[in-house]
C-alpha cells in the first residue's frame, strides 16, 4: 500500500478536482464562512472547541492581504453572533510577512483589534523557520496590548526550548506541535524519537511554569506521554487543552474528550480548499489511500 500511496501522491494533479474535493470535504470545512460556523456548531455540539483557519495562497502582493483580514473580522463577527466556541488561527505570511513586515504588523493589529471588540483569542500559527524569530516577536509585541493572543512552538526546531524559556519567563499561551515545514538538520531535528523528545521538553517547561498550553498531535504515543506529564505536574483542566486537525484521529479524539480533556479542533475554511487538500495528501502519502478509495469506491475514504 505504501508503494501505491507514492504513486498517488505523485499523480495528485491528475486526480479530478470533483474526487480531491470529496476527499478534501473531511480535512476542510468548505468553502464559505457559513460552512465554517456550522462545522464549528457539529463540533461544539460533540463537546469540542475550533480554531477557524482562513485557508490563503501564499500571498505576493500586499493588496492581496486585505481580503484575508476581512474575512478573518467577518469569522469573528459570526463566532460571536452565533455564540460559538471558537478562536481564529492566523498565518502573518497571509498578511504579507515576507512582504513587507510593517504591513503584516497593521493588518494583524486589526484582526486583534476585532478580536479585542469580542474578548475573543488569536493564535498566530508558526510556519517556516525563517519567519520564526519575526512571528515570536510579532507575538510578544501585540500581546503588551492584548494579552489574549498565541503562539506556536516547533518540536523539530533545535531554538524552540530557548523560546519556550523566554515566554515561560513572561507567561502566554502556546500551541506545541511537530512541526511541518521541511528544515534543515542543522536547524531541526529529524528522527522521529528525537523529535518527541523535543515535544515533552516543551511541554515541561512550559507547563511546568504555568503557561497555558495547546498540546497539537494526534500521535498516539505523544498523548499518552502527555497525559502522564499533566498528572505527574498536576495540571488543572483550564491550563491546557488538546487540538488535532479537522478530519484526522477522530476515534483518538473522542477518547481524549470523553475522558474530560478540553480539545479544539483546527477548522480550516476558503476559497483556497484545493491547494491546502493537496499539500495535506501530500504531507502525509498514508492519507492518499483515501483518495484511492474515493476513486473505486466513490465514498471519499471516510473515517467510521
Ligand atoms: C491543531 C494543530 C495545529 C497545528 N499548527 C501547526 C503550526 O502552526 N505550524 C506547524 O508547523 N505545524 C502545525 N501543525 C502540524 C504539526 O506540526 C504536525 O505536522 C502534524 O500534527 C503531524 O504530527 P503529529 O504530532 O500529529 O504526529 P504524526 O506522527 O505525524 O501523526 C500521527 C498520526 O496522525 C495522522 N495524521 C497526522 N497529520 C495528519 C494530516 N495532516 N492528515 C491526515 N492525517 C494525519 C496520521 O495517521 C499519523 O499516523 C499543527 C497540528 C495540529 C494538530
């Protein structure tokens, strides 16, 4: 089968968007921000909080990042209207952070700014290593005037226990994943063991020093170690919560929860479904069976 996925992976861009779409309609919410608010109340309704995630294309000019700020007040706006449990995950490169650092900072401002006007939360999510140090320091300015914001801290990257020092210095709130971008090995590292080694290291010295704490994964192996960290620390229930993607894990999912654990499911939304589906099949050739099922058996693969 692992030969098979390859392939598929390969022959993505064959694939006709109508099968990709049903494969995508399990890790994306759709297209508009009403199938975001009514995917966020099915799952509010299970007993799990959402992140909505405005799916953009890399952004090249900066006219581009108004109508990413735009929506994003529009989702903040309908979470509130509908009284949802929701935040908003950002990427600033969607505001032009590669662009131009000034503008990303005046369009994050506004989205915070909405954000402010609803007590609601902002997570900036972390991308490639060589926006991290401009994103922390994005994240440690605005938070001096609004402290409900978040960051993201890398597993694979070798800096991120020096970072995780510096906001458990100065509180905050902090997502803990892998990580997903391709880096380096002299930046980051690459077995699989080093890097959950990485991950509980974080979480220790985060958690340890009461810095709220998302713990993002859906491994297996990750959660259990988790969890023995939280009762061995003795962590209240309101200083950290679980998150996994839409769509992924959801039997481990429903476990965490029923045993009383917070979660937020990560709800991505646009018009920019297509590209986000195909850099996630190809992340992870395993999920391209899925797509492979789609294609014979017409039901997109779904979870039971
Ligand atoms: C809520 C959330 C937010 C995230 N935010 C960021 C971020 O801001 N920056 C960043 O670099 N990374 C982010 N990530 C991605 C993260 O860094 C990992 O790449 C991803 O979660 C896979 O790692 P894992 O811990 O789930 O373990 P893995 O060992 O990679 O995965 C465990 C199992 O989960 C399943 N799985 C994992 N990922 C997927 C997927 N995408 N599609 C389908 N099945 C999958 C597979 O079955 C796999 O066997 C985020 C992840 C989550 C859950």
């Amino acid at each position: 089968m692992k030969a098979l996925n390859a392939v598929v992976v390969k022959t993505l861009p064959l694939v006709p968007k109508p099968i990709v779409r049903r494969v995508a309609s399990r890790y994306v919410a759709g297209e508009t921000l009403d199938d975001a608010l009514a995917c966020v109340a099915a799952l509010n309704a299970e007993g799990c909080m959402a992140t909505l995630d405005v799916l953009g294309e890399d952004v090249t000019r900066l006219e581009e990042t108004e109508e990413t700020v735009v929506e994003y007040e529009r989702a903040l706006d309908g979470i509130a209207a509908r009284k949802l449990d929701s935040n908003v995950s950002v990427k600033l490169t969607a505001l032009g952070l590669k662009l131009d650092a000034a503008h990303c900072r005046r369009q994050f401002a506004r989205i915070v700014d909405d954000a402010r006007r609803h007590g609601n939360f902002v997570r900036i999510d972390m991308e490639d290593s060589s926006v991290t140090g401009e994103t922390l320091k994005i994240y440690a300015e605005a938070r001096q005037s609004y402290p409900r914001i978040g960051a993201v801290l890398q597993a694979y990257l070798k800096r991120s226990p020096d970072d995780a020092q510096k906001i458990a210095e100065a509180g905050g709130n902090v997502r803990v994943c892998k990580g997903i971008y391709v880096e380096p090995p002299k930046i980051a590292y690459q077995d699989p063991e080093r890097i959950r080694q990485g991950y509980m290291e974080l979480l220790e010295i985060l958690l340890s020093s009461g810095v709220y704490v998302g713990i993002a994964t859906h491994d297996p192996v990750l959660v259990e170690r988790a969890l023995v960290l939280l009762q061995k620390l003795s962590v209240p229930r309101e200083k950290y919560e679980f998150q996994m993607l839409l769509g992924v894990a959801r039997a481990l999912r429903r476990r965490i929860v029923d045993d009383g654990h917070r979660l937020r499911v990560y709800v991505p939304y646009g018009r920019a479904w297509y590209a986000y589906s195909v850099r996630r099949l190809k992340e992870n050739p395993a999920i391209a069976g899925h797509v492979l099922k789609g294609l014979f058996l017409g039901d997109g693969g779904r979870e039971k």
